[in-house]
C-alpha cells in the first residue's frame, strides 16, 4: 500500500519535468510533403504534428515523404510527448 503511493508521487513528478524538457529532448524536426511534421527525439523514437498543428497519430513503419523528397520510416508513435510539445509552444504566445 505504502509502495504503490510513494510510486505514483514519483510519477507524476517524473510527468511534470519531462513536460518541460520536452522540447529539449527533441533532436530534430522534419517537415513533410504534405504541411505535417516529424520531431525526432534523443532516443530516436519519433511523433507526429499534422498540418495544422494538432499532435497526430502514425503506425511505427509507416514510410513518410520528407519535403525535399526523401524518405523516413516512422519510429514509435509519441503522440503524448508532441501533444506537450505543441503546448509549450501555444503557451508562450508564438
Ligand atoms: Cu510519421
């Protein structure tokens, strides 16, 4: 009982300084052919903004179109770590 409390304190913690050190962690981001954009993180996994700017959801082996042409294969699907991404962004007012 006391166990599962003190990990979920933990959590959360865990939850509130990765949401700051989101954008951090990115590595890269990539624009596509069709207006989305990939962000790679350090670890290489990858997540998704459509177009219009929403955080958006791709199967891990998906082949995507990079604008210059060239082509990526999709690594993980980190939609939670953009959707963070994209309110840190709305949030400091650009
Ligand atoms: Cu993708």
């Amino acid at each position: 009982m006391f166990k599962k409390t003190l990990f979920i304190v933990t959590g959360s913690l865990v939850a509130m300084s990765a949401f700051s050190a989101d954008m951090a962690n990115v590595k890269k981001s990539i624009p596509l052919e069709d207006g989305s954009t990939v962000y790679v993180f350090k670890d290489g996994k990858m997540g998704m903004e459509d177009k219009l700017g929403r955080s958006t959801r791709m199967k891990p082996g998906h082949v995507m179109t990079t604008k210059d042409g060239g082509k990526l294969i999709m690594v993980g699907d980190e939609v939670m770590r953009v959707e963070s991404l994209l309110k840190e962004h709305s949030s400091s007012g650009n």
